[in-house]
C-alpha cells in the first residue's frame, strides 16, 4: 500500500526538473536584455536580481523551520556565496561578450558537479544513464563548438564564464550534500538569498552609487527576467534535494541551454547551425536515459525531503 506514494515521491524531481529547465531557458534567452537594450549596469542588475531572492526565499520558508545547525550555515554559506559571486561574475561577464558564447560555457559545470557526487558523496549511476550523460555532456560541448565558430568567441569575458562554471559546480554538489545530512531546502535558500544580499553593497560600492538617469523600463525590465532566474534557482535546490547530482546536474544543464537556444531562435528570427541541432537532440536523448534509468531504479528520498529536520526555536 506505501509502494506507490513513495514510488511518486521519488519521482518528484523531475517535476522540479522541468519547472527549473523553463524559467531558466526563458531567462536566459531574455536575461541580457536591459544591458544590451538601455545599457543599465550589470551591478544594478545583480542588486536586483538579490532582491528578487526575497521573494522565492519567502514562500520557501512558509511552514518550514529555519535549520539553526552549525554544519547547515557553514554548507548554506558556501552555497550562497559560491552562488552569488558566480551570479555577479556572469552579470559581468554578459557586458563583455554575448550570452549566446557564454551560457554553453558556463553549462558546463555540471562535469565537476558529477565527479565531485560520485567521489564525495559515493553516488552510482546506471550503465543506461551512463549512456545518457554522456550524451547529455556531448550536447554541451557541441553548444561550445557553435560559440568557438562565432565571432567574438574568446575576449576578457572567458576566464569569468570558467571561475562561474567552477564556482556553480561546486555549489550543486553542496547543495545534494546538505540535503543527505537532513538540511531542509527551505534553509539552503534562505542562506542563498541571504548571501545574494549580502553582497549589493560590494555591488553599488564598484558602481559608485545607485543610477538615476535610466527609464523605469530598465529596473522593471531587469526584476521581470531576474525573478526568473531566482525562481529557477529555488527549483534547483528542491530538485536536488530529491535527485540525485549525478542526475540532475547534467539533465538540467543540459536541457535549460538548449531551450534557451530554441527560444533565442524564435524570438531573434536567427536559424540554428548544424551544431546546434545536433546539440539539442543529444540534450533531449541524454536527458530522456537518465530521467528513464533514475525512475526504474527508485532511489530513496534524502533526509531533507523524508524527514525535514525540526530545530529548536
């Protein structure tokens, strides 16, 4: 009589997959746009999209409990700030080069997200999602090898798009590693937000003050594309929390670039190169084996999920 709600609950990922691999398409098809469209400073975009953390970060915390553990601030710290600081470094990447040539790069991150789950945290894949990885990994590589062929594809703006790929590998690992030791995703957020915060003074300070001289089309434009981005960060943490690294790494990294290619396609009235087409194909193969292998094998919920950990007031 319990098979099935488990069975389902263990499953749950791939509903937070998808959602997570929607708004970050979306957002990454449109997320230059105040930059390239009015030239509003990518420190002001930063700040915002911190702002925006708020709003997810609440709704999060609804009926969950802050965890107040030592171990759940130092891994909520080194998520948040690993997160932030690649998120303002790809703000600034995105004024020095096109996001077409960076979000491939930057999508990389999942390889180091694999390796580290597989060494750390000792987690096993099956030889079909084996497959499926690497298939996943081909697609982002072929996305890379369209951004080499085009114009501008090396400049001040690559070492940045290599220290966020790093940076946002090491913080999804973190993020599965505190769901197995019982840290609520509520929490985990609460302390990316937290860091997002933290850090737009740093932000202002290097800008010199807050801008006046922009339309109201520009901070409006700027919070619509990054609550995107935050609501996407929060069906991050929730999908690992209930999905392996391994998995769900490489499935959302590789299927979230891929439709933003799509929707940057569409909504630029630009044709795909031969790259990019086999790119998403491979994405969709490779993501399809691995959501296919991780359903027949059923693996148990963390603790984070099962049983959220009750802290003291």
């Amino acid at each position: 009589m319990t098979d099935a709600p488990t069975a389902t609950r263990t499953r749950s990922w791939i509903f937070y997959a998808a959602l997570l691999v929607l708004f970050w398409g979306v957002w990454g098809a449109f997320s230059a746009l105040p930059a390239t469209k009015y030239g509003y400073p990518d420190e002001m975009i930063y700040s915002i999209w911190a702002l925006t953390m708020i709003i997810p970060a609440a709704f999060a915390l609804r009926g969950q409990r802050f965890d107040r553990r030592p171990q759940a601030t130092i891994y909520g710290l080194l998520i948040g700030l690993t997160g932030a600081g690649g998120q303002l470094l790809l703000f600034q990447a995105l004024t020095m080069g096109p996001a077409y040539l960076i979000f491939p790069i930057v999508s990389i991150s999942p390889a180091i997200t694999v390796v580290m789950a597989m060494v750390l945290l000792r987690e096993r894949i099956s030889p079909l999602a084996a497959v499926g990885l690497v298939a996943a990994l081909a697609a982002i590589v072929l996305f890379s090898i369209t951004s080499a062929a085009s114009d501008g594809s090396t400049g001040p703006w690559l070492p940045l798009a290599i220290l966020i790929c790093v940076a946002w590998g090491v913080q999804a690992y973190f993020m599965r590693k505190t769901a197995t030791i019982g840290v609520n995703e509520a929490t985990t957020f609460g302390w990316m937000a937290i860091s997002g915060l933290a850090l737009i003074p740093v932000a202002l300070i290097s800008l010199g003050g807050i801008p006046t001289d922009f339309p109201w089309q520009a901070p409006v434009l700027t919070a619509a594309t990054q609550l995107l981005n935050a609501v996407g960060a929060l069906f991050l943490v929730m999908t690992l929390s209930r999905g392996k690294a391994t998995i769900v790494a490489p499935t959302t990294n590789a299927l979230a670039p891929a439709l933003t290619i799509v929707i940057s396609l569409i909504a630029y009235q630009t044709l795909p190169t031969p790259y990019d087409a086999v790119g998403i194909v491979l994405a969709l193969v490779g993501s399809t084996l691995m959501v296919y292998s991780d359903e027949k094998r059923g693996e148990a919920l963390t603790p984070a999920v099962e049983e959220p950990v009750r802290n003291q007031a």
